[in-house]
C-alpha cells in the first residue's frame, strides 16, 4: 500500500466476465516509480502481459487518475486511460479533461482496472468507494449524447455538478480500430481505439457520482509554494493567460493561421504544405482554400457560445460553438464543444475542406458516434486520395461535405464493405487496397496538423511516439513555434533528436500527475516539482523526476520491443522525406531529415537500434522480466539467443 499524499490508496479490478469486483492498493514502490495515471496505468497494463489480444478478455482496460488529480492545482481535471490498442498493437494511453478524473477522486478511486468481457452490455456505476456493474442492454445502439442523457436520468444524479459519465457510441459497439472513450460535453480519450477496446468488453459507459472532497497537501507549506508560482506563470504567459494569452482566447485553434502561414499545415492528404500552396498547386481545385475561415479567430467572431472550462482551470480554452447548416435538404441546428484544431484540420483543409460550419457537425458527429476525429479526418482524406488514384471504385470528390457526413455514418456503423474497410484504419486500408503510398500514419496511428517538412522535430516524435504517430508524446511545437521554453528553428534537425526526447519524458510526467499539457506553456520541472513534493509529502530533485520521466517513457517501449517493434517501425510516411514531396511555399524544398534525427535520438535514448538495451532498464530500475535480447555493446540479439 501507499500512504503518499494526493492518491486513495484504493484500485477496483473489474472482472467483466463474472461481474466480479475486487478493491486493492497501490505498492508503494510502484506509486514512487510510476507516479500516477499514464506511468502506473501503463504499469498495470505491462503486467497484463504484452501478448494479449487488443480485443480479447485479457486485455487490460485502466481508467487511471494521478496524484495530482482532483486537487487545486491548476488544470488537473485529467484521466489516462491505458491499453493495448486494437489499432496499433502498441501499449497506449489516451487522456481527457473535464470532470471525471477529479470526480473519480473525490468517489474514492485511483483507478478502475477492466478485464475480461461481459456476455451483455454494462455500465459500472462508481460511488463511495464502491463499483457496481449494472445493465446497459438499452443503451446498447445509442450515441455517447443520448447514453448520457439516459443515464442521468437513471441514476438520479446531476450532470456537471456531481455526475461524470464516460463511454462509447456505436463506433466503440461496432469495434471501428479508432473508436474513442467521450466524456461529459465531448471531451474525448480519442487515440488508439480506447472505445474499441471498451465495445469488445460490452461495457458502454463509466459512470462517477461524488461530491467535491479535494485531497490535502502532505506538506502544505511546500504544495502552497508551488501552487502560487504556478499561477503566477500561468497568469503571466502569452500562451495561457486567463482572457489574454492565445489558448484563452481562440483555444487550440489559435495555431491554424500560425501553421499555415509557416507553410507547416500538411494540406490535401499531406501533399501540399498549406491552403495557400494548394491553391498554387492544384489547377482543377473546385474552389480556393482559406484555412482563415475555420481557424480559432474566425469561430471566435461567428460561432462562438461559450467558453466552459474543466476543473481547477482558469484558462478555459474549450470553445463551444452553434451552427445552422443545410444536410440532404434539410436544416440542422448544432451546438457542440468544441471546435479544436486537431479535428478542424483533419475534417477541414487536410481533406480540402473549409466549411467551418459543417465541419463542426463533422465534429459533433464523430463525437456522439465515438470516433477519434483525427484519424476520422485522415481516413477520409486517404480515401478521397484512393478515389482519385482509381484504388477503389467509388467516388469520393475532395472536399465534399455532405460525402464526408455520410461516410463518417457509414464508418461508425460499418455499413458497406468499403465503410467496413475504413473503420480499420489506415495501415489495415492501405494494406487492403495495396494504398500504402496514401498512408499517413506511424505504427497504424495517423498524423497530427504540424508538417514534419517544416517542423523537424515534430517528424522525430511521430516517429519515435509510443502509441504511434501523436503530436502529444513530446510536443516539440512549443519550442518550434511558441518558443517555450526557447524559440528553436523549426526547419533545422539536429538537436531535435535530444529535444524530443526531454519533451517526451516531460510530458510522461505531467500525463502521470495527471495535470492538462497546457501548463507546459507556463510551468516546468521547477514548478513541477514543488507541487508534487508538496502533494505526496515526498522530496524528489528535479533530476530524480525527470527520470521518472524517463522510466515511463522506457517502460512503454520495452513493452513495444516486447510485442515486436524496433527502430523500423519509428518511421514517417514517404511523402514527407527526401524521395518524396518537398515543401511549398516558406517550406520550399524542404523534407524530413528522419535517419539523421533518429541517430541522435537513439544516442541520446541509449537505445540499440529503437530497443532498450535490458542494462537501460537496470539503471531505470524497471524490472527487467524476459528482456529484450539487447545489450549496449553486443548489438541486437533474439531474447534468450546467445
């Protein structure tokens, strides 16, 4: 057991298959080494076995808060959810804000642990220390919205005031690879299929009903330090400034104008480097692309309703917006939250699109249906790019709105045969229409809007995330763009490979904690620190918990090596390296440098060749187990090989 500050000390593990429900603690050892949420969630699920079925009853499903969850450090509303993904094979871990993190908390928990499948639909229903499965054969077929609505009414709670619920739409039921886990108002765990993994366990929704019972600092003279010089650097940043900085302001829609006037915004499937360079390029384009018309200043002036927040945040970057379109005759009334710039980019410019109020109903779609929007955007994309190639036989034109309504449909309840197909993601379409040249993807998890032709590390952290290509393991745009914590040149490689690496093993902390990236824009390990020493009433240096850090970061990839992947998966999509389409515009000629980088990067790692030699994991302290066959002087050898 644990007795640090900021955890509960209490984990159920769920039996799906029995309905049986058991209540353990934490080890100590395992709480100082992993920190919490991401590291121990990813704990919890290499302990499962690396062998697993995605989708079968061994697979681990954790619902992880950290310690820092639920507490008055800013921008703590966060929860992991940790599996392996029935999309990539690789562990993963996938977030969401809100409430439900802080709630599961306040109810008790540290997590809730998964296994096994249910022979009917369930939900579990989380309060006062206690989990319940109940029925949920009448929710089965129901969108994330109407589930939630239902469930409120059951449960006699009150939605947003002491009622989280989390769960899956007909995406996560039908098993689409990228169907996610929606919480509350559309706030989404949306990579790596977590509602996938959910839909083949039968278990439709997380429900959490609980007062506000924050934890208390251990070592409250510590935890006050911290927290007032957090929000001292969170007031004064340009970035997250509450009613100032940019992501107050537009949310994380204020880089679309940034990425496309750096010639950094992958346009048209990736081809192109921007609207602007697409509309030079393509002379049979239906119409020009103006990615002004869907970025965050344009939603702010038009659409824009309200500005909710998650707790303990006083950024508030979430932009819920209505819209009134036009769909197969008839007119929609949509009011959703929120249009982020991932999801525009996806549904919008990269798939040549700029409606911007249709593609909030793309958004609000995929939300209810469970969809991961970005993976839904690039899939639409590569199968506009197919159609137009002639690798499938139906037409799918670019840009064309009401097709993409109609496919997004169609994917989330894998209506036809192409549909089908699509729902499987992208490595899997690619390999069966013989496409792999339209794949945009790393390890089967596709891309993010940030151009690795322009923005070189952000080609070495799609290459070398653990749970594929992701903007989000190390988020070098900070640096390439914002200038936090210095402004470094996007279009130069080297020193990217050793930057990456320190934003990855940064972030690992700050998802284990578990407190939103964002703060990253104003904090840093000095701020990190205090708090978290404050909180658990321990006295870790800065250097001792980076390289905790470091150990999550490391013990994701020997989970990796474990199933089967090495330094050949950490690769990028042709397109975007030297024998494959140059920049536009400011990014004229350029190309991914990623041979180069990933040298640098294994270096600095101390990695053999994308493995972790078994001496990396003794200085880490992970438990070595079977190893990996690789030593730092011997080169890379079959585990158990001579």
């Amino acid at each position: 057991m644990t007795e640090l500050g900021g955890f509960q000390d209490r984990v159920a593990r769920i039996d799906l298959s029995d309905g049986d429900v058991a209540y353990e603690s934490i080890p100590d050892e395992d709480a100082k080494k992993y920190i919490g949420a991401r590291g121990l969630g990813v704990k919890y699920v290499f302990d499962q076995g690396p062998d697993v079925d995605p989708l079968g009853p061994d697979n681990l499903l954790a619902f992880m808060n950290g310690p820092l969850s639920g507490t008055q450090v800013t921008m703590s509303g966060r929860i992991a959810i940790c599996t392996k993904s029935p999309l990539t094979g690789t562990v993963t871990d996938s977030h969401h804000g809100g409430w439900s993190g802080a709630r599961l908390k306040w109810a008790g928990f540290d997590g809730l642990l998964f296994e096994g499948q249910a022979d009917e639909p369930v939900y579990a229903y989380v309060e006062d220390g206690e989990v319940e499965l109940r029925d949920a054969s009448h929710l089965w077929g129901k969108g994330f919205h109407e589930t939630r609505d239902a469930i409120e009414e059951e449960v006699e709670g009150s939605y947003g005031k002491n009622l989280s619920i989390m769960g899956i739409g007909t995406a996560g039921e039908n098993l689409v690879r990228y169907g996610n886990i929606m919480n509350e108002d559309d706030r989404a765990s949306g990579r790596g299929g977590t509602g996938c993994v959910a839909g083949s366990k039968k278990l439709k929704a997380v429900v959490v009903k609980s007062g506000t019972r924050m934890p208390k600092p251990a070592d409250q003279e510590t935890f006050k330090e911290g927290h007032m010089q957090a929000m001292q650097a969170i007031q004064e940043s340009e970035v997250t400034a509450p009613n100032e900085g940019g992501l107050s302001m537009y949310g994380t829609n204020v880089l679309m104008n940034i990425t496309e006037e750096m010639d950094g915004h992958p346009t048209k499937n990736g081809v192109y480097t921007s609207g602007d360079s697409y509309n030079e390029g393509e002379a049979d384009r239906p119409h020009d692309l103006d990615a002004e018309r869907i970025s965050g200043e344009n939603v702010r002036e038009n659409i824009l309703v309200d500005e909710p927040t998650c707790h303990s945040c006083p950024v508030a970057c979430k932009k819920e917006v209505e819209v009134d379109v036009m769909h197969k005759g008839e007119e929609m009334n949509v009011r959703m939250e929120s249009f982020e710039y991932e999801s525009a980019w996806a549904l919008g410019t990269n798939s040549a699109n700029d409606d911007r109020d249709k593609i909030a109903v793309m958004i609000d779609r995929c939300n209810d249906f469970g969809m991961d929007t970005i993976d839904t955007g690039n899939i639409l994309a590569m199968a506009m790019e197919m159609s137009e190639n002639g690798d499938i036989d139906e037409d799918i034109d670019w840009g064309d709105t009401e097709q993409m309504l109609d496919m997004i449909e169609r994917i989330a309840h894998r209506e036809d045969d192409l549909a089908h197909t699509l729902g499987e993601g992208a490595e899997r379409i690619g390999e069966a229409f013989d496409a792999h040249d339209s794949r945009l993807d790393v390890k089967g998890e596709t891309i993010a809007a940030y151009d690795p032709r322009c923005m070189k590390g952000m080609g070495i952290g799609y290459a070398t995330s653990n749970r594929g290509a992701c903007h989000l393991r190390g988020y070098t745009p900070a640096a390439e763009i914002l200038g936090i914590p210095e402004k470094v040149d996007p279009y130069e490689w080297e020193g990217k490979g050793e930057l990456t690496a320190q934003f990855q093993d940064l972030h690992a902390i700050s998802d284990s904690f578990d407190i939103c990236k964002f703060n990253a824009f104003a904090e840093g390990i000095e701020e990190y620190v205090l708090q978290y020493n404050g909180m658990t009433g321990l006295d870790v240096s800065e250097d001792e918990l980076m390289e905790a850090g470091e150990r999550v970061y490391n013990l994701e990839r020997y989970y990796n090596n474990l199933v089967g992947f090495d330094g050949s998966d950490d690769s990028l999509p042709e397109r975007f390296l030297e024998d494959g389409i140059r920049g536009q515009g400011a990014s004229e000629g350029e190309y991914c440098e990623l041979e180069e980088m990933k040298d640098e990067y294994y270096e600095y790692r101390g990695w053999v060749d994308g493995v972790v030699p078994d001496e990396k994991l003794d200085d880490l302290g992970i438990e070595v187990g079977p190893g990996t066959g690789v030593s730092s002087e011997g080169g890379v050898t079959a585990s158990g090989d001579d």
